[in-house]
C-alpha cells in the first residue's frame, strides 16, 4: 500500500524526512496554492522550483545520491 503524507510541508528538509521514513509521496497543497494566488502558474513553477532545490541541498548534505538512498537512520529525532 502507498504511503502518501500530507501534512504541513514547507521545506525541501520536511520532504526529505517524510521520504527517508517510508512515505513514497509528499503533498505540498498549501505552498503549492500561496504560489498560485501570488503569481499564478509562473508561482507555482518557482515554488516547485525551490522546493526542488531545498530537497536536493538536504539530500546532499546527508550524502544521498537519490531518493533511492534515503533510509530512517538519517533521521534524528529531538
């Protein structure tokens, strides 16, 4: 069964836990729509755009490759 998580989604960082715990999806509604009534379509592409970027800047300094390599053991909780 597919894990899909939604649920206050802000920064590539949450995306990165979410996946690295098991989820196979993330939801990012909210973001996703703030972009939308901003600016329209070209705010929701810079929000994917930046989310994107956050997400890979985490997976790079955990020293994931792809989402692949992501495992709970990177995940510390506090």
């Amino acid at each position: 069964m597919p894990i899909l998580v939604d649920s206050g989604f802000r920064r590539g960082s949450d995306i990165v836990t979410a996946l690295a715990i098991g989820a196979q999806a993330v939801c990012i509604g909210r973001p996703y729509l703030w972009g939308l009534g901003a600016f329209g379509q070209p705010g929701v592409e810079r929000v994917l755009a930046i989310l994107r970027a956050e997400t890979r800047n985490a997976m790079q300094q955990l020293g994931a490759p792809s989402l692949k390599d992501l495992t709970p053991a990177m995940v510390r909780r506090v």
